[in-house]
C-alpha cells in the first residue's frame, strides 16, 4: 500500500460522493460539504458539541482581576505570566497548523471538525490578549506574550511540538500525518493542564474569578479538540493499519511520554513548591495520571503503571473546570447563555 498522501483538490466534479467509499486520506472526494451523508457518525455529536460551546472572550467580567493582579505574590504572579505565554503560543500554533493537516484529508466531515477547531483556537488567542489588556500596560503585555521567545525553558517546550510540525511540512507521508496527528494529541491532551490547574488553584483562592473562567471556557473547547484527534486517530487504525506497525506504537508511546515528561518539568518549573495549594509532586501525580489516560484511550494500554486513577490530591480540578460554574453578576456574565449543552467530561 502507498505510504504518500495527496493534497485534496479544492474543485473536482468528477470526484466519488459514495460514502462507503469515503477515507481520512487519499479519497477523490468532491470537498462538498453534505451533512445527511456522513461516513464517520460520530462527527454529528461532535459538531453540534463544537457548535454549543460558542462564547465571546470580553463577556467575561475581568474587573476583580485587576486588582487581584496587583496583589498575586511574586510566584503567582511570574506563573500567571509564563503560562499566558505558553498557551498564547500553543493556540497560535495550533490556528496556523491546523489548516495544514485539514488539506490532507479527505473526508468532508471531518474537515468541518478541523475548521471549527481552527475557529475556537483564535478565539482562545483573543481571550488571553483580553486578558492581558485588562490587567497590565501594553508594554507588559508585549512582554509577556513574547516571553516564550527568550525563557530558554519555555522555548525548549515549543520547539519539541514546533519541529514536529514543521517536519509535516517538509514530508507530507502518512508516517508524518500520524506524527502530526499524535503532536496534535500531546498538545491539546497534556501541554495544557497544568496551566490550567494553576489557574483553577487559584479560584480555590478566590483570585483571579474573571480569568478563571475563561480558561474554563478554554478547556471545554480543549477537550472537544482532544476528542476530534482520539477519534481522527481511532480511525486511521482502522484505515491504515500498517502504521501502527510494532516501531511505530513504540513511537506514540516515547512521544507521549516526551510530552509527559516536558510538561511534569515545566509544572515544577513555573508552580514548583511555591504556589499555596500545589507543589512538586501533585504536579507529576496529575500529568503522570494524564499521559496515562491518553495512551490508554488509544486503545495502546497503560504508559505508567500505578497511574490509572486521577490522584486523590487532584480531584478537586475537575469541579473547578466545569465551565457552568459561574459565580459573578448574571448581568456581567452573559456567556452562560451560550453555554447550550453539557461540556464533554475529560476522560480522555
């Protein structure tokens, strides 16, 4: 079987509208976008998932926050600053990308879920420019959304996704698509939390209400993303079995454990033991627990033995994500009403 995939073609009225024949790679499809006849069923939930969970950034009161910045202690502060920046990168990155991997495949549906993402992830990068205009100057602003430009640690951690991205780039392949792919799924499974677990430590403080509650909004969408790629993945198993050769498992496995080990090093780096409620060792229990739960999804069994369970120190984030939870002014909190459905559970 071919190892190369081909770009889809933006015009081709010749192409197959048989569903049965429909693939996430090398399909001649016609890229018209047809929601009665899906091939992947899943993507209806999916969507109308994707579509519920539509919020504006500046609904959200950030008053409090301006304040509570001012008052955060010298470490709070510097890992509210240094995780801004990281995830401003992250969701930049994943709104160039996206794109990218979306012109290789070819099935319609599943191009709807890439476009959607693509979507959100903007929206993620506005809301921690709101953010930021609400609390700082402009000139902390800039420094602090280019932070990962010069903290070596922080630049480090974005060249380890970055290259992986850019490789597809380079070698469009099928053995680059299912790295990308896995990249894709370390990003939006493990990069991000223990940012946000830094941010719902500190409403268990009482600190920071307004930005708080746009990382909830934040990561309900993450967590749909997260399921899109587990899927997207689930299904290339199916269609392209000899990627998932014995080398190539071995592969997903050392990459995710890269992740895991990244972000276990820079949670210790930006949370540490000097943040009031989390150290070290919640730190490492919690994404251990994570890349565990990620692998496992996979269908790939466990990565980390003793990590199946989500840590008794740690339950208390999942209460604190729950997007829904919303404790400010009904008048100044409008977003709720968007908030159509439940949010999907993380148990990816």
């Amino acid at each position: 079987m071919s190892k190369g995939i081909q770009r889809k073609p933006l015009f081709n009225p010749e192409g197959d509208i048989d569903v049965c024949h429909r693939r996430l790679l090398n399909f001649d499809t016609t890229n018209i976008n047809d929601f009665n006849n899906m091939k992947y069923t899943w993507v209806s939930n999916w969507y109308r998932q994707a579509m519920n969970n539509f919020w504006i950034p500046e609904e959200i009161n950030l008053n409090q926050d301006k304040s509570d910045y001012l008052n955060l202690s010298l470490a709070e502060r510097s890992a509210y600053d240094k995780i801004l920046s990281f995830l401003v990168y992250l969701d930049s990155l994943q709104s160039a990308n996206l794109p990218n991997i979306a012109s290789y495949v070819t099935a319609n549906e599943v191009n709807l879920c890439l476009s959607i993402q693509t979507f959100q992830e903007c929206i993620h990068s506005q809301s921690y420019s709101y953010m930021l205009d609400s609390i700082c100057s402009p000139e902390q602003r800039n420094e602090i959304l280019y932070q990962w430009k010069y903290d070596e640690h922080l630049l480090k951690r974005n060249t380890f996704i970055g290259h992986l991205y850019n490789e597809f780039l380079e070698y469009q392949d099928k053995q680059s698509f299912l790295k990308v792919c896995i990249a894709n799924f370390i990003l939006e499974g493990i990069y991000f939390y223990s940012g946000f677990m830094f941010f719902y430590n500190l409403a268990r403080h009482g600190k920071m209400p307004g930005s708080v509650q746009e990382i909830r909004y934040i990561n309900r969408d993450e967590n749909t993303h997260l399921w899109l790629f587990r899927n997207i993945l689930l299904e290339l198993q199916k269609e392209e079995p000899e990627l998932f050769t014995d080398s190539n498992i071995q592969m997903i496995k050392d990459m995710i454990h890269e992740g895991v080990q990244q972000e276990i090093a820079w949670g210790q780096y930006v949370i540490g033991n000097n943040i009031p409620g989390l150290n070290s060792q919640m730190v490492e229990d919690y994404i251990k627990y994570l890349g565990n739960t990620r692998f496992a999804t996979l269908g790939l069994g466990n990565l980390y033995e003793g990590y199946e369970e989500e840590p008794e120190t740690m339950r208390w984030v999942k209460q604190y994500s729950d997007a829904n939870m919303v404790k400010t002014d009904f008048f100044e909190a409008r977003v709720t009403a968007y908030a159509k459905s439940s949010a999907i559970e993380d148990d990816l």
